[in-house]
C-alpha cells in the first residue's frame, strides 16, 4: 500500500505542473484587466464630485472683479419713497471722500402741485425729473470725481411711469412720448459703476415718511407706495449691472453704527475685492 502511494504522488506532480504554471500565466494579464476597469467604475463616483468645485466658482463670481480705484466714478443708490436714499447717499459719501449728488426736490416746481392732483402733473413731473437725471449723468461721465447719487434715471422710466400710468394717473398718449423720450436718453448714457437698492417693506416706508414729515408726502397713498415696491421687485429682477440690495427692514444704518458698519463693508467687498 505505500508503494502504490508514493508513484501515484511522483505521477500527479509532472501532471499538475505544467497545467498550472501555463493557466497563471494566462490568467495573470486578465486580472490585470479587470484592474484596469475598476478606475473606469471608479470615474462615476468622479463626475459626482464635478459640480461641487463647480458652484465654488460661482460663488466666487458673486463678488465680480474689483473695480480699480481710479476707474470708479458713479455709485447710484435706489429705493422707494422713504426708502433711506439720501441718508445712506451722505453716510457713504462722507466715509468714502465720495461727492454725493442729491434728488432735486426743495427746486422741483411741480412736486407739491403733483402730489395734489397727479393725473394733471404726472406727465411734467417725470419729464422734469428726466431732464434733471439725465444733466447729472452727463456732468458725471465729463466729471473726474467719484458721484455718488441719489435715485436713478430708470428709476423714473422703470418705476414710477409705468406705475402712474397703470394706476390711470398718466394718459397713455403722455406715457408713450415719456417712454420714447427715455429711451433715446438711455441710449446716450451709461449705468453705474455701482446700484445700491434699499429694498424696504410698505410699514418701513411708512414709519420713515412720517419721521421726516415732509407735508406734500401727508398724502401719499399706501396702494401707491405698495404697488411701487412691485415695480421695483420687477426691475431689480432683471437687472443686468452691479447690483447691491440692502434688507431696510433689517439694517436700519441710519440710527445703528454696527447696520452701518456692515453696508460699508458690503460696498468695499463689491468695488474693491475687500472681505
């Protein structure tokens, strides 16, 4: 018995031997193979990854690029009526050395008489304002100080035409010419270097007009104030420009030195890189 034991394992050696060594070697390259296909799987998980570095770049172009100090000439602050705008346009202009360039209201011949009776003096008072706006952009754009300015001329074209005209407050015939009117003047300009919208809730409008009583603003309707606060929704919604909205209602800078502090920080992070 253990002879036959032995030859049947001195057998099985030669036999075995050859086979294996031949298999290995074949069967060496196709584990490599599928190897090779593991990264190929693996690139699914890598795609995942693609829009993550994705959205820090978009986060990174909020900001936009700094603007070069030498470069910055128009800052333009906008907002409703009792928004805060020539608050924030003397806050800023004092602290950043800017000239600021007011609304003209205590020379505006129609104002108190449009306030009276604004179906009859709507179509002058845009005008006026229009004419006004567009003789401070063209002062600015000839001008080598840094502006900042008080309400915009869309504002007038954008907000508060339309808005007469929708209330039934300008004839169509009068809104028609107006537009027109802008329009050409809108082609001669540019926009700001900056636009800063003080977004501010009817109460917040409310609560500041009646600080500052003006008496030809006792009768301002809230409808109008609120359906202005839409126009402006609506424009600043497709604004194409460097834009900076500020919350009114949460940022109160005229009183709070902190709200303040926290809007100059804002406009330095948009014109000059500063976080």
């Amino acid at each position: 018995m253990a002879k036959t034991k032995k030859p049947a394992k001195a057998a099985a050696k030669p036999t075995k031997a050859p086979t294996p060594k031949k298999v290995v070697k074949k069967s060496a390259p196709v584990k490599q193979v599928v190897k090779a296909k593991a990264p190929v799987k693996a690139a699914a998980p890598a795609k995942k990854e693609k829009p993550a570095p994705a959205t820090a770049v978009k986060a990174a172009v909020k900001p936009a690029p700094s603007i070069p100090k030498g470069q910055i000439k128009h800052i333009a602050i906008a907002g409703n009526i009792g928004a805060g705008k020539s608050t924030l346009t003397a806050l800023l202009s004092r602290h950043f050395g800017w000239t600021p360039n007011y609304e003209d209201v205590e020379n505006n011949p129609y104002l108190n008489d449009f306030y009276e009776d604004m179906p009859r003096w709507s179509f002058n008072l845009q005008v006026f304002f229009l004419n006004s706006r567009f003789r401070q952009i063209i002062d600015i754009q000839k001008g080598t100080e840094v502006i900042i300015q008080d309400r915009t001329i869309h504002e007038d074209a954008c907000i508060f035409a339309p808005n007469l005209h929708a209330m039934g407050l300008m004839s169509t015939r009068d809104f028609e010419n107006y537009t027109r009117l802008y329009e050409t003047i809108s082609s001669l300009i540019r926009p700001p270097d900056l636009l800063i919208y003080l977004k501010a809730s009817v109460p917040t409008l409310v609560n500041q007009i009646q600080k500052r009583g003006r008496e030809y603003e006792d009768n301002l309707r809230l409808d109008y104030l609120k359906r202005l606060n839409e126009f402006y929704d609506k424009w600043i919604g497709g604004y194409q420009g460097r834009l900076l909205v500020i919350d009114v209602d949460q940022t109160n800078f005229a009183e709070e030195e902190e709200a303040l502090a926290e809007v100059v920080q804002r406009v330095s992070a948009e014109l000059f890189g500063l976080f």
